[in-house]
C-alpha cells in the first residue's frame, strides 16, 4: 500500500481544533505524522481544499442491525411527522407487498398523534387484511392494527404485564399501542427474521454508518430482544468473512427475568463471538423506560395533565436491591457495563450499583434525560462515564407536548444536563441510538452546540432548550470522537496524532469557520484504517 497524505486540510484531532496542521501522513493503516514530514515518492496525494480532517465518529449507542432492518422494511423514520404522510406510506408498502404475512418496519414519531397514541382503527384503514405492527421511534412502543390484536390474543381481559401496558379506551378495549413489555404479546405471534435476514441488515446498517462518517460503534444490545434474534451470530458471521468494516463492541443483553446464572452464559458467549473486528466485551442492562410513555424511573411521580402528582414513578426493569449484585459480578467478569438510565431514579440505581466498580472497565450509563442535581457530580467521582443522546436535547413537539407537561417546571428545566456534567469533570461519550433517531453524528453535535436542531433548510426553531447546557464545539466533537473511542477500548482510535489507526473524516467545510452550521456539514470521505470506504 502507497503512503496516503492528506494535504491542505484544517485539523480536528479528536481533542483540540488544531487549524492548519500541515500534511498528516498515513502509512500502513496507522498515521505517521500530523504536519512536517516529507512526502514519499508515489504516495497518494488527497487536497483536502482546507476542510475538516477528524478522527472517524465513534457511535457508544446504537443498534445497527435493526436500523437496517427497518431501512429494508416499512420504513417510517425519514418522513415528515405526520399521521398523514405515515398511513400513505404503510398503506403503499403493504400493496407492494402483497407477499408478506405482517406488514412490518418501525419508526414513527409519537408527536403525529394526539396523545402520542395512534389507534389500530386508523392502521385498520390502510391494511386490515392482515396484521401489521410497526415499532415506534424509540422501540418502546408499538402501533398495531385489529388483526393483529387479534392474532396476538390480546382483549379486554388480557392483564397487562409488570413491565408494560396495553393503551385501552375508556371502556377498557386495547386501542392499538402496546408500551414496553405489553409488545411481546405480539412479538411472540410476529415473524422472526431469519439468519440471512439479519445479515442483510447489518450490512445496510454498516453501510449507512460509514455514509455519516461512523467508523466504529457500540451496538447497545447484542441478543435476543424485543422480537429480534441474537444478533451476536451475525456480527460474528461479518467478522470471520471480512464483511464487517467497522470497529465494533458488542453489548450482551441483560435478561431482566433472571438472575447471576446469566453471567457465567455471558462469559461464554464472550468467548464464543468475539473475533476480528468485533469484541463483545460489554454488557447491557435497561433499567428504565423512557418518560413520554411514563415508564422512565423517576425520584418523584409523573404530573397529570392538569399539573397534579399521580401514582406513576415509572418502572425499575430490574430490582434495585439486586442491581449492585449482578453488576459486581459482571465487573468481576470483565464485562463493562452499558446502562439504559434515563429517569433521575434510573440514573441514581445505575450508580449506586456502579459504586465501588473497576474504573478500568469504562463503565457507561446512557440517555440521561433526567440527572438528579446531586447525581451530576458522581459520573466524575466514580469515573463513570455519561453516554449523550445529544440529539433530543432540544424543544421538539414530542418535548413540548409529551414530557414538559407529564414532568412538570423543575424537572423539566434540569433535562440533559451535558453543560453540567461537563462542568464537573464527567467523561463525555456520544451515540445516536439509531434507529430511535437519526446516527447522524454532525446534526446530534449541532443540537449539543446550539440546544436547537438542524433542519432542512438551517436551524428549526427560534429558541434554544436549556441554553446553558450547551457544550463547545471541541467537547461536543470531542466525544463522538476520542470520548466515544476510549469508552469502546479503542485506546489507538479517536485521534489525528501519530501511532492512530487512520479511521478518518473529512467534511466538506471546516465547521469551526461557521459553527452556526455544524448541522449542515456533510462527510466528503471516510477511511478506515487508511482505505478509503465512502461519504456523500
């Protein structure tokens, strides 16, 4: 392989905004040097027209083998957030696909209907003669039509399990959303993809990954859950074939239903699927929901509409009291711990059950909508580190309409607290969490740097959500970058500096001229370990 020198680009090196650094040399997968060195004879000579050269985007939460799925069935996610637009499509995608027993795929957004909550009535209108069931935006919920209520079993008298519910009318009747648990009624009737299934989807998730500039990930649930298969096969599968370009940390899934004989099984599954590029070294556990369901674990209950306290905290998926136990056990094991927190309660069970845990491990707790204030300080204390969904930290319709009100003022005004957690010392890591929402890093960096997302055509939006939460460009970079390389063990990743693997980016612009408009830059290139993979 030819020497490969990228000239003339300004330079990100995964910490500090170093401008114009001058020729970065990349020689055998690795960076040589970052300005000063003499260009070799018959190196491949890129001009980088002074745009932006980082480190490649690291993605710590993320489900690439399900988005793909999604992108490859009845797919939701991209269109405009309207019960409109989303029955035209599921009605045109089940009439070309008159093959298929279920109409299947995902990614509706809950701000489209009233309440958050669609009905089967209204699915019943675009398919009604064969079931259909179609996961929401954040896969903790799921729309479904009458049949497949029907096929499902699910009526009046079906009780609703410990982790879920059935949304009911006033009469008690199932009106169409499952929340959390309550979607494996159906789940267990769905059809399952099968092996070659999966691995279509994996590859179209990497290539869409690689496509945003993503290089790496952590795939935040490897194993049997919420009607996929373990997916732990197929990464492996990938690996052993070549198939697999990205770096990839596999996080087993914590079956909340049982006990400490799962680690001793987890041990084994490590062993068994770890291989090339891809290393399931780490271990997920969901505590909570999330809070536009009512499900998120929170300190104090849920308000009703009206202002007023109810009876809702949320859910704890797995018992507080045994939580230290089972983390102890995994830390002992080796495993990092991926957590799900997203209510203050959550959040505050994910760390005490981390106190007193290996910090070399890189333990991480994700989401992080709600942080009790004298919780912020302990992701430094206890060099936890805090994994940002950064992209929902931003005044949406499901903001405004779903969670302001069902939290009330002073809950809602401590949301994502990333300015904090920044100020304390906290360790800073990033993810989008795809397919709940989009994995392109620079719009989730945008809404970290502004607190205000980025539209079609600029910024969407006129006011800022919780301004002083905001982070610099650098932190924000930072942590899709070198944050997110070190909490996946990458300790030669994540960074424009000599000895680095040259997993790089370049942008089409250098965002630090305009930051404004960091949601507007695109990826011109990517190279994974000096090879060139794609951009736009």
């Amino acid at each position: 392989m030819n020497d490969l020198v990228l000239a003339g680009a300004r330079v990100f090196d995964g910490v500090r905004y170093l401008g114009e650094a001058g020729d970065v040399l990349v020689r055998d997968g690795r960076i040589v040097s970052v300005g000063g060195a003499d260009r070799t004879p018959g190196a491949e000579v890129v001009d980088c027209g002074g745009a932006l050269l980082l480190p490649g985007f690291v993605d710590a939460h993320v489900h690439p083998v399900q988005g793909g799925l999604e992108r490859l069935t009845c797919d939701l996610s991209g269109l405009p957030i309207d019960r409109g637009a989303y029955l035209a499509h599921v009605g045109s995608y089940a009439a070309s696909r008159p093959d298929l027993a279920w109409v299947q795929g995902g990614g509706w957004a809950m701000a489209a209907f009233p309440g958050g909550l669609p009905t089967a009535a209204e699915l019943d209108t675009v398919v009604a003669d064969r079931p259909a069931a179609l996961v929401n935006r954040d896969h903790h919920g799921m729309w479904v039509n009458t049949r497949a209520l029907a096929d499902a079993g699910i009526t009046r008298d079906t009780p609703d399990p410990s982790d879920g519910r059935i949304e009911r009318d006033a009469a008690g009747e199932p009106t169409g959303v499952l929340h959390e648990g309550a979607m494996d009624l159906v789940l267990a009737v769905l059809p399952v993809p099968d092996a070659d299934e999966l691995y279509a989807g994996l590859l179209e998730g990497q290539r869409y990954l690689h496509s945003l500039g993503v290089t790496g990930w952590q795939d935040a649930i490897v194993g049997a859950y919420a009607g996929m298969q373990d997916t732990g096969p197929t990464y492996l599968r990938a690996a052993q074939s070549g198939d697999l370009t990205g770096s990839v940390v596999g996080a087993l899934w914590w079956e909340r239903e049982r006990g400490l004989e799962q680690v001793a099984e987890l041990v084994e599954k490590r062993e068994a699927c770890s291989h090339g590029r891809f290393a399931a070294t780490a271990v997920k556990i969901m505590q909570d929901g999330v809070a536009e369901n009512g499900t998120a674990a929170l300190v104090e209950p849920y308000l009703d509409r009206c202002g007023h306290a109810t009876s809702n905290s949320g859910l704890s998926f797995v018992d507080p009291a045994s939580l230290p136990g089972i983390v102890a056990a995994l830390d002992s094991a080796g495993f990092q711990v991926h957590f799900h927190g997203l209510g203050d309660r959550g959040v505050r069970e994910a760390l005490d059950a981390l106190e007193g845990t290996d910090p070399r491990r890189r333990h991480h707790v994700a989401h992080l909508q709600l942080v009790h204030p004298s919780d912020v300080p302990r992701f430094a204390g206890l060099q936890v580190a805090a994994n940002i969904q950064a992209l929902w930290a931003c005044l949406d319709e499901q903001m405004v309409d779903l969670t302001i009100p069902f939290l009330g003022a002073e809950r809602a005004a401590r949301q994502y607290p990333f300015g904090d957690l920044h100020r304390v010392g906290a360790r800073l890591v990033a993810g989008s969490d795809w397919p709940v929402s989009t994995p392109n890093p620079l719009e989730a960096i945008h809404v970290a740097v502004h607190r205000m997302a980025y539209g079609e055509s600029g910024p969407a939006g006129s006011e800022p959500f919780l301004p002083d939460q905001a982070l610099p460009l650098e932190v924000a970079l930072a942590a899709y970058t070198s944050g997110s390389a070190w909490v996946c063990h990458r300790d030669d990743a994540g960074m424009v500096e000599p000895g680095a693997v040259a997993d790089l980016v370049l942008l089409d612009r250098d965002v630090f001229e305009s930051p404004e408009d960091v949601g507007a830059a695109s990826v011109e290139r990517v190279w994974v370990g000096g090879e060139v993979l794609g951009g736009s």
